[in-house]
C-alpha cells in the first residue's frame, strides 16, 4: 500500500465509512512516516475541540434578560403615553361637546388674536392674505410636525 | 425537538425565567461560534447579547420544522457574517497560496525535505497538547478566513453533520467538506511544521 494521503488520515479520524479501516489500520502500524502524519492529524483534532477561553461574564443571562425588560418597559411606556393622551383628547372633546368651553376658549383666542394683531397684521400684510388663514396655517404645520415625530418613533422603535 | 416545545411556549407567553434558562442552555453554542467568527475580543459578549435578543425577537417564527440548535446556529452565523462584512472582514480566501507556502517553508526551513524529516523527531505524548503547540494552534486558527473557522468550530465542536453545517452556512455539502480538508491540513503542516522546528533548535 503507498503511504496514506491527508484525506485518508481525515477520513480515518472522521470516522468515515466509505474507508477501510483495517487497511488503515495495518498500515499505520507498519509505516513511521504514516504513523507521525497521524499523530500530527490527533493532536489537532484534539486542539480543536478544545473549548478552553470561550468564557461570559457570570451574568450573562441575567444581563440579557435585564435587557429586554428595559425594553419591554420603554414600549410600555410609550403605548400608555400614547393611550394617556388619547384619553385626554377624548376628555377635552366631551367637555367641549357638554358645556360652553368652545365658546369661551375662542373668545378668550380671538381677544388674544385682538391684542397681537397689529404684529400679525405686520405679517399678514407681507402676505397679502388673510390673518386668520395664515395663523390656522402655522397650527396645521405644528400639527403635521407632531404627528410626523409620532410616526418616525412608532417607526424605529 | 419536543422537548424544546414547553421552554418554547413559556417564553412566548412572556416568561422571562424561562428565557434566561434557555440562554443557559444554548450559550455555549452561541459563544462558540461568537468566539470563533469574531477575533475583536471586546465585541464577543455584545454580540452574543445581540444574537440572543434576536432570537427573543424571532422565536414566535420558529416552526419547529428544524432542530432548534440549527436555527439558533443561523441567527448566530448571520449576526457574526453582518458585523465581519460591517468591519469588512476577510470571509472567504483561497487557501491554495497559503498551503504552497506552508509547504515550501517547512522544505526551506530544514537540512532536508519533508518527507526525509517525517518519521525522524518525537511528538509528545498524543493526548497531551502542549501550552506553546495550543497558543500556535490558536493564533494559526484565528489566521484563517472566517468561514473556515466556523466550519471547524461547528463540526469539532458542535460535532454537526455536514449535512447541519451546510444548512447554518447556506454552503453545499461539496463545500463544507472540502473546506474543511484543506484548513485541517494547513493547520496539520503547521503543526508538524512547529514539532520539527522544536526538534531542529535542539
């Protein structure tokens, strides 16, 4: 028999059926040269499967866990702000809808909108348009810029 | 595979006893192909925290149409390829350049070839691998593209099929095979390279 190729040694300590070990076998005893080869090939397979320096912290599970209850409790967080703020939406409206708020709230706003009026009209009339549009204008923007930070959140969260 | 299902279940209803017995019980395979896949030794732990949150996040996923060993080897495999491919990471790489070398440095390095060298100096008892051949074996090890350590850590570690081992890696069984071969046997010439360089300095 020649000497015994790298894929033999591999095969004979893989354990492969497809090799005939007896032949392996009678020649590793009988050939020096074979036989170190194989030594060689043992000795890794044993540094291999070697598990020294694969090491956690202790708290490794612990720290993972900690984790993700951190987490769980930001997402709770934002569900009930966001459930919180719907309930005081739906509050205000009731109150709006069962009393004369409304009615007080937009003469108090229109008395403000009296009071800074000649500021705004300053604005107004660099727009040429009309004051109430340009102020519903900003509140429509402030809304949309809200609602957008609201949905880049819920996004990437 | 069943007997995973209870542990399963429990986490999915929110137990998170449950989940960190199931780190316990699949930390070592994580940390094993961690370890081996990322060289950068500050990185490993958050990594292994990366791959277990992801396997938190994805377990409602998990069919049970796989051994859950398996499936856990992939997110980890997957995790570990996206950082390599983040730091740019040498993956893959031809190893025929470096088996030339590592087999002209041994011919180089001698009085005579290798083959007359062969047979002619001591190894040390087979069991015992000396702390010097260990810390080589490491370093030559780490030296090699990140496939072929996975490889070798999922089959001498893991002890995996290759069947298993192509399943985690998404690499044909002809693949894995081969792949294996060739680092084993670079790693083998490097050994046998170090023993009789030992030899040869006394």
């Amino acid at each position: 028999m020649n000497h015994l190729t790298d894929e033999d040694l591999q095969k004979y300590l893989d354990k492969d059926p497809e090799l005939n070990k007896t032949e392996v076998d009678r020649h590793l005893k009988n050939c020096d040269q074979c036989r170190q080869n194989y030594m060689v090939y043992k000795q890794l397979y044993a540094g291999l499967a070697d598990e020294t320096g694969f090491m956690l912290s202790a708290d490794f599970s612990e720290s993972v866990v900690s984790r993700i209850r951190k987490k769980r409790e930001k997402t709770y967080s934002f569900f009930e702000s966001v459930l919180l703020a719907i309930a005081g939406l739906f509050s205000v409206g009731i109150l709006f809808y069962f009393t004369n708020l409304g009615d007080v709230l937009l003469s108090v706003f229109k008395k403000n909108i009296q009071d800074i009026e000649p500021f705004l009209r300053g604005i107004g009339d660099v727009l040429g348009g009309n004051l109430t549009i340009f102020i519903f204008a900003i509140i429509i923007i402030i809304l949309f810029g809200v609602a957008d930070k609201l949905i880049f959140q819920i996004k990437h969260r | 595979m069943d007997q995973e299902r209870p542990l399963v279940e429990k986490i999915l209803n929110g137990d998170l006893q449950a989940f960190q017995q199931f780190i316990e019980k699949y930390q070592r395979l994580v940390t094993h192909m961690v370890f081996r896949m990322i060289l950068n030794e500050s990185d490993r732990e958050e990594i292994c925290q990366d791959v277990f949150l992801k396997i938190y996040q994805n377990l409602a996923k998990f069919q049970f149409q796989s051994k859950l060993s398996t499936w856990i080897s992939k997110i980890t495999y997957n995790t570990c390829i996206n950082y390599l491919q983040k730091k740019k990471a040498l993956l893959y790489d031809d190893l025929t350049i470096r088996e030339n070398e590592s087999d002209s440095a041994v011919f180089d390095s001698r009085p005579s070839n290798l083959d007359s060298l062969k047979g002619e100096f001591p190894l040390p008892d087979e069991s015992a691998i000396s702390q010097e051949v260990s810390e080589m074996l490491y370093v030559e090890l780490n030296s090699l593209p990140a496939q072929y350590r996975t490889i070798i850590t999922l089959y001498h570690l893991e002890n995996l099929s290759y069947d298993e081992i192509g399943e985690i890696t998404g690499m044909p069984m002809g693949t894995v095979k081969n792949y294996l071969f060739r680092a084993r046997k670079l790693l083998k010439d490097k050994l046998l390279e170090k023993y009789a360089e030992q030899e040869f300095v006394k």
